[in-house]
C-alpha cells in the first residue's frame, strides 16, 4: 500500500464503515455484486474489502455454496467486517493484494472495489489478479472518476488545504488518482485479461446529514493522522468547515450530490 494514505487503523474503520459507507460506497457496492454474481462464480476472492461493504452485498447475492475469501492490508479493518458476519459466512485474511497468499487458478473471480488507487504497484496487482483466477474467471473491479464528477472530493481537498495552506494533507487526492482509463486498461491487457469492459456508473446520492458525512470525511480515513501530524488544528474544526462547505455545495440537509465511478471487467 502507498504509505500512511493507505493506513486504516485506530478508529478509523469505525468511522469508515458508519458513516462513509452508506454515503459512498453501499450503492457502488451493491452494482458491483450484482454484476459479479451474474456469472455465478463458486469460489470468490476480494482484495481491499475493508469493513466488508461489498462482502455483505456478495453473501446475499452469490449462488448457495459459494465460497467467499475477503482480504485486506489493514487488520483492523477486517476485524469491523468480521463482526457483521456469523462464523463461517465468509474467510477473512489480512493480505498485500500485489502479493497475494494464494495459490494459482484458485478463484473463478477477483473483486476489488475503489482499492487499486492504494495499490503502489498498481500493474502487479493485476499480475497477482489473474495469477489466482481460474481459466476464464473474472476479475471485477472498480475506482472513482475525478474530482470534477465526485465533488465532495474536491470539497474535502479544498477545505482541509484552507487550514494548512503551506502544506496541505494530500490523501483526498489519492482515491481519484486513477480516473484514466486507458492506463488502466493496458495493465489489465500487459497481465494477460481478455474481453475488457468498463462502464462508467453515476449516481445521484441524497444527503441527509451532511455533518454526519463531514466526520466520515475527516475521522473515517488516513486525513485524520495527516491533520494530526501536521498539529495546531482541532479536527472538529475542519468538520464543521467541511459541513459548511457540503451545505453550500449541495444545499442544506437533505442536500443531493452526484458521484461517479468506473468498473472495469475482465476475463482470464
């Protein structure tokens, strides 16, 4: 993983999962286990499933039988997926998705949602995807478009770098650093993959506590150690700056928002 933006740990997965997830990632989580579930695979792998927003939407959709392995870098995270399951639903392992502890052809799909832009080898990563994909497996995956199609983003960025405008925390930039697609699209055709599709998904979210989002956006994700890094700043201070920016951006509770993604889909 890149450093300190990909550390997940303390009280961030808490934060994450509570009140990150319904806003971002539950309706991208569920598109994407209904088009994994489509080809009914039997033996399921997902790499950076952290508190296992996507894993729930898989068990409730995948054919009876199948079997799902969730890994991800940060324990921690897993430890919060763990707990929304009963024992034996599904096989969580901590794991580097650019070296993956398995043995190969063993899944006949790989899925990843909004975690290759953490990879820091990001064409190893598809290397390892196909690595364990059966003969004709898929692998499913997805990242978020730019900041200009997903502006709470750029309102994260904007208004954190108001309080440390000589040197502003830099992880808002990272989870839309893969928002071109042919890159992307090669490391999948230099790996090996066949029969690449890739769909662009927009959504139109409600928002019905933008202060609520707020603290996700600061408390949920490694922005919290880069702010406490930099000192001088009560973080609840940039919450409410961020709440203030959300509500003049989007309009006051409930406010409406656009996001957009990209998924990608490929064939061993």
């Amino acid at each position: 993983m890149s450093g300190d933006a990909a550390s997940f740990v303390g009280n961030i997965p808490g934060h994450y999962d509570r009140e990150l997830g319904p806003m971002i990632f539950v309706d991208y989580a569920a598109d994407m286990a209904r088009r994994v579930a489509a080809f009914e695979p039997m033996r399921v792998l997902e790499t950076a499933a952290g508190t296992g927003i996507v894993t729930r939407w898989l068990r409730d959709l995948l054919p009876r039988g199948s079997h799902i392995t969730a890994t991800d870098f940060n324990p921690p995270m897993l430890e919060v997926a763990h707990a929304r399951f009963e024992p034996g639903e599904v096989e969580f392992q901590p794991a580097d998705a650019t070296a993956l502890p398995f043995r190969d052809s063993a899944f006949d799909a790989v899925v990843c949602q909004f975690g290759l832009m953490f990879f820091p080898d990001k064409p190893i990563s598809c290397h390892e995807a196909r690595r364990v994909l059966a003969p004709g497996g898929r692998y499913v995956f997805s990242v978020w478009d730019a900041h200009r199609h997903n502006p709470f983003g750029r309102i994260a960025y904007e208004t954190v770098a108001t309080f440390f405008p000589t040197d502003p925390p830099q992880f808002y930039q990272l989870p839309f650093s893969c928002h071109h697609i042919d890159p992307i699209k090669q490391w999948l055709i230099d790996a090996g993959f066949s029969d690449i599709r890739i769909a662009v998904v927009r959504l139109e979210k409600q928002i019905p506590d933008a202060a609520a989002f707020a603290r996700g956006i600061v408390y949920g994700n490694p922005l919290i150690d880069q702010i406490r890094a930099r000192g001088g700043v009560d973080p609840d201070r940039v919450v409410n700056a961020v709440t203030a920016a959300l509500h003049l951006e989007f309009g006051a509770d409930p406010g409406r928002m656009s996001l957009q993604a990209i998924v990608f889909e490929a064939r061993r």
